[in-house]
C-alpha cells in the first residue's frame, strides 16, 4: 500500500502474494480485482508463465494508466489482459472515490465513500461479462485475488457462477471491518456466502494475515 509508515500492508502483501503463487502453475488463469498498479498482476504473470493469463480489474483511470505502462514495460500484455472498470453484483455507473484523509492514495479508493471523486466508473458483474463473451475462461480459473475497499461481498455475488464453475484453488479477500460497513454487510456475512460457495478460511492458511483471509474449497 502506499500511505504505510508501519510497513504492515507491505508484509502482508509479500505474504498474500506467496499463498497465491504456492497454489498457481505455469498456464494457470489468476483474477486480480482490485489491481491498482499492479502489486499481485505483474509477479503473477510473470509466475504463470506465457501459457497463463491474468484478468486485472482496476477501475481508476489513472491506476490503469500505470499498470498498462508497467505490464508493457515487463513484456506482459500477451498474458495480462487489463479491464478499467469496477466488478460488483450488476451492471452500472458509480462514483469512484478518495479517501479524504489520505486523497493521494489511490490503493484507498472507494466506492463507498464520500470522498472527492476520482472518476464516474462503470460497473460490471464478472459473470455478465462471461455471458457476453467479454471474458472467456476455456483455460479455467485457478486464483482470485479480491481487493476493493469494502465491495469484496458485491463482487463474489457478481461471480458466483464462475467461482462454481472452475472451482479455483484459493481466493483472497481483504477483510477489514470498517470497509465492510460502510458497504452495508460484515465479516460473518462474507464467511457465510464463501462456506456456501463451498469454500472455507483454514487458520493454517491464514496464520499471519491481518488485513485479509484466504479461503480453499472445503
């Protein structure tokens, strides 16, 4: 993260990055939501290989300005397919916004804030976008990274059908409370439609994360 005197976001990324890389292949499909500049996207496709695809979502234009440039620089857009636009339960347009205390952070952009704006996004379900052939996965889905300040719930919802399809091997969602509540649900709302989605958070896995929980199938 940038706003990170501690350094905590930076280990906690270094440890969710090495869960998912332990769990994906070369060729392997991983789904970065939230991608900002390319954290999680750009090591990743570099881990999967030319056989790999990764499908980053990252709604700020200027954010995807960034992580085009980097994937370009690193020789990655024949495996890094970048979408600008926010993934939730339907489709639509919504106000993307900073956070008022740190307004240059643009990892703390939201939905559902009332800071200043940032862009008018669209919004997209990620299963709609299948149905339309905008995404196909005939290579499968194997990872899923969830990062959107408090819309992590809204997008599960919107990929039900491809997480039930393709069954990935681990999805990371970012937990944080506060984020949640201002999006209307909480930590027992998102467990329980990842447990009926078949998936579970085990504390082996999840040992050392504070910001964010990895979930396997059941």
């Amino acid at each position: 993260m940038t706003h990170d005197p501690t350094g905590m976001w930076a280990r906690e990324d270094s440890h969710v990055l090495s869960l998912l890389t332990a769990h994906l292949e070369r060729g392997d499909v991983f789904v970065d939501v939230g991608a900002n500049q390319g954290t999680f996207t750009i090591p990743i496709a570099h881990h999967v290989g030319v056989g790999g695809r990764v499908l980053a979502f990252e709604p700020g234009p200027d954010t995807a300005r960034q992580l085009r440039i980097r994937a370009t620089a690193a020789n990655l857009l024949d495996r890094v397919s970048i979408y600008e636009l926010a993934l939730a339960a339907g489709d639509g347009q919504h106000l993307l916004r900073a956070d008022g205390e740190h307004p240059a952070d643009s990892t703390k952009r939201s939905l559902f804030i009332d800071g200043p704006i940032v862009a008018e996004v669209p919004v997209r379900a990620f299963d709609g976008m299948i149905a339309s052939a905008e995404i196909t996965l005939d290579r499968g889905l194997h990872a899923v990274k969830i990062d959107v300040e408090g819309a992590e719930l809204q997008v599960l919802e919107g990929m039900e059908r491809a997480i039930r399809l393709h069954l990935p091997r681990m999805i990371v969602v970012e937990v944080i409370e506060r984020h949640m509540r201002r999006a209307g649900y909480g930590t027992p709302e998102l467990f329980e439609f990842l447990r009926h989605l078949g998936y579970v958070a085990p504390d082996v896995t999840n040992e050392g994360l504070m910001f964010d929980a990895a979930f396997v199938p059941a």
